[in-house]
C-alpha cells in the first residue's frame, strides 16, 4: 500500500468541504464570488501570495505599466549622446569596440561610424539629456531615472523579447506578469491581472507572439489577456445575438457544475483555473465595456493623451491602461510595434515619437496628478538598443545592439532626475553599473517586495524563478 501523502490528504479534504458547503448549483450571483470561496476553503484567503509566503519584504509598488517600444530604439537617438560619434561619423568604426562581438545584419560588412541624428539639450533640474526627438519625455526629466548602462543576450527581435518578457531565450517560459501575479494574486475581481495592448506605427513593425506574454508552467488563469486596439476590446466576452445575461449564466453555471464533479475525481488544478476562467469571463461582459467606455473622461484629457476612442492608437491605450490600473490590474504591458530602424533612422524616429512621446508624458502626467505614480512603475524601453555604426536601408540606419543600451523607470521607489550606468565614448559597451535584463527582473521584483531568489516554483526537478540560474542583483543605485 503507498503511503498517504498529508497534503494531498488535506487537498481532498478541503475540496469536499469546499464542494458539500457550496453545493452544485451556483447561479449567477455565487458566481461572483467563487474564486473567492474556493480560496478561502484552500487556505489561500483570496491570494495565491499566503501560499508562497509573499511578499518578502515591505512593497514600494501595486502595480507596473511597462511601455514595450517593440523593435529597439536607439539610444543615441533618445537618451545617450555621444559627441565622439559625431567627431567620427563616417570614419571606420575602430576594431577595438567591435572585434569578438555579436553583430546582427552588419557582420562582414564595412563598419563605419554614425553621428547622433539629433540635438541633445539638458532638461529640467537634474539636467538629464534628451534628443530632440522627445520633446514631451524630455518635461519628465525630473521625474524618471534613465538606465544608460542596459545589456541582453539575444540578438533578434523574437528571442530578444522572450528574453526580456521572461528571463530566457527558451520558449514557453512565464513571463514577468506571469510570475508576479503568480506570487502576489490578482487585485481585481472583475479583470485579468495581467492585461496586453499593442499599437502600431513606423518602419517594419515586427509581429509580437502571445507566448510574450505566457504563464508557462504556472497555472494558465495567470497568463496576459490580450486586449484589442479597436473594436471589441476581448474576442468572444461579449454575449452573442439573441443571448440573454441569465442564459449566459445558466451555460457558466452548468459547465462548472460538469467540471467539478470531474476534478471530484481526478484533481486537476487546470480545471480550477477553467471554472475560473468562465466567471471572469462572465463578470468582464460588464466590466469590460464600462472600462473602454471613456465618455466619462473630460475632453482635455482625450487631448492630452492624443486619444480618440476607438483608434487603436498608444494614445488610446495608454489612457486605458491608466484606467485598468484605477481598477487594480497588476500588470499592464503596451507594445508600439516599428520601432526596427535599419534604414530611414531619421524618418522613422520622428514617426514612432509621434505616435508615442506625447501620450508616454501624458501617461506619466495623469498618474502623477491622481497620486498613483506613487504605488505604480512605469517601464519605457524595447527589447535591444542600435548600433553607433550606419547600416544603409534606406537612408541611414543602424543595426541591431546588445552590449549597451538604454531604458527609463519611474515611480515608486525609484530615484527622481537621475541617471544611472554609461557606456563607453561611442555608445558600444555598458561599461558602468551595468543592469543585465535579469538585473531589471530582479529589481521589479524588489519593488513589489519580492527576493527574486526566494521566489522559486519546482519544474521538471528544477526550482524555477524568473532571474534564471546565474546572477542577478537588483540595481540599488536608482531606488530611492
């Protein structure tokens, strides 16, 4: 006879009780409150966290909006300048910086140097530098700490956001909100906690996969909801013609009432999250349309974010994404989708600042102005930087780069006005407090008051954690 496992013991147990105590029937209103219940029979009292222990440590944050400028802005271009680039434009790119180290498209090609494209001018009280390209981002200079000193491991768009979303190159990894909503629980009863937007606009917008945004091996109630730019904001949530709101319960109410009396049988944490997944998605018939309804927001603020309703535009999702956060959504992740700039560098960075630099600044603005800036953490940057040598696609352009570029955070627990990290004279190397991505993980994290070496989940004989196997520390240097 095996021997009995006390915690599977109890997990029957508590599904029993869960089961005798609720009953079958749910009916619409007991619906609402499920998850709740089901919770609180396991001894998680609504949040996953209890379970894991979490937080570690007091949080300086509720939630983060991280804005993916999908493609890899250059950083000579935004936040780095180099006048020695601009002394040696044109001229070869000397060995020294280059020999041994990965180049994308250019390998084997003449490599020559390329001048900034822009004016660079000081802003503000800290005198942060910002291109000409960014004339609204450059009015939060002293509320943002700009990390010029950023390194990754992938070199091509795809892998290079898996890498950034999840901490590896691997496919099918949880990704960041993943986790964090994973270790901390949903705040919101009538969203997802982990909600995905993407726009469009610039030169050779790259698609961007839903495995971005994947819950990997955690339970699958965890991964981002994908949220459409223009018309309906979710595939399916809405009911169908002819479908009233009591049919449409009674079709939750009887598929749970089958799922459940299966998982008597066989306990699969996957059906939990199915019964879960069927009342969210019950509850977002309501939720969802009075959260993309924005007649209730005043005309000046439509303009300052540059937002028509509707447009798909990052205007627009931006100012969704601060209204998913008023409603305590967890994780919040915008994509602008062109930001590829081989060629036409000059061109396509007025394009995507157009489409992104106002709305970032009146992102940053409307939290700051409604006291949320203070509990949230807003992430600007894109999976890699530029090269500082030309690449000829259509006018000057510049390849792919990995050893050094930039990224800015801001918000709770992050220093105001500051600049952290450098790269060497032409813009090729972080070679000053470097943040490797898992570094950035680590210290996202931190701020929600997790040890990122705590925070493990045994996989496939491994305890698994966003950070990976190999180091990472969190950049002490910008917190506040």
């Amino acid at each position: 006879m095996l021997p009995i496992d006390p915690n599977e013991l109890a997990n029957q147990f508590n599904r029993r009780t869960f089961l005798k105590s609720g009953g079958i029937g749910f009916g619409a209103t007991a619906m609402g409150t499920l998850l709740g219940q089901w919770n609180q029979a396991n001894g998680v009292s609504g949040k996953e966290n209890n379970t894991l222990s979490m937080p570690h440590h007091s949080p300086k944050i509720k939630r983060v909006i991280f804005l993916c400028m999908a493609g890899g802005p250059s950083h000579l271009e935004t936040f780095d300048y180099k006048p020695e680039l601009e002394r040696l434009d044109g001229k070869p790119m000397p060995e020294s910086f280059t020999k041994g180290q990965p180049i994308a498209q250019l390998r084997g090609q003449s490599l020559k140097c390329l001048r900034p494209l822009t004016k660079f001018t000081p802003h503000g009280k800290s005198g942060l530098e910002f291109s000409d390209f960014l004339p609204y981002q450059s009015q939060l200079a002293d509320d943002i700490c700009i990390v010029k000193s950023m390194v990754t491991e992938q070199i091509n768009h795809d892998p290079a956001h898996t890498f950034m979303n999840t901490g590896t190159a691997i496919s099918g990894r949880p990704s960041m909100g993943s986790w964090i909503n994973y270790g901390l629980g949903n705040e919101s009863e009538n969203l997802p906690g982990f909600v995905v937007m993407s726009s469009v606009g610039g030169r050779n917008p790259q698609p961007i996969a839903s495995r971005q945004w994947s819950a990997g091996f955690l339970p699958s109630r965890h991964q981002g909801v994908e949220f459409n730019s223009a018309g309906n904001p979710v595939h399916y949530v809405q009911n169908p013609p002819g479908i009233s709101s009591l049919q449409q319960s009674d079709l939750v109410r009887s598929i749970s009432e089958l799922d459940s009396i299966r998982n008597q049988k066989i306990r699969n944490p996957e059906i939990d999250t199915r019964i879960a997944a069927y009342e969210l998605a019950f509850r977002m018939q309501t939720s969802v349309p009075e959260l993309t309804d924005v007649s209730d927001e005043p005309q000046h603020v439509l303009d300052m974010y540059g937002a028509t309703p509707g447009d798909g535009s990052f205007g627009s999702n931006c100012l969704l994404a601060r209204r998913l956060a008023e409603r305590g959504v967890r994780f919040i992740q915008l994509y602008h989708r062109g930001w590829d700039h081989h060629g036409g560098l000059e061109k396509y960075m007025k394009v995507c600042c157009d489409h992104t630099d106002r709305a970032t600044w009146a992102l940053m603005a409307d939290l700051k102005q409604r006291g949320m800036l203070e509990d949230t953490l807003v992430v600007w940057g894109g999976e890699f930087g530029r090269t500082p040598m030309f690449q000829g696609k259509g006018g000057a352009g510049r390849d792919h780069h990995i050893k050094g570029f930039s990224m800015w955070l801001a918000g709770g627990g992050v220093k105001k006005g500051c600049s952290y990290g450098e790269t060497d004279a032409l813009g090729y190397h972080a070679v000053k407090d470097i943040v490797h991505v898992r570094d950035l993980h680590a210290t996202i994290l931190h701020l929600f008051g997790i040890n990122h070496a705590k925070f493990t989940v045994p996989f496939q004989g491994l305890d698994m954690k966003l950070t990976g196997v190999k180091p990472a520390r969190v950049a002490q240097g910008i917190l506040s």
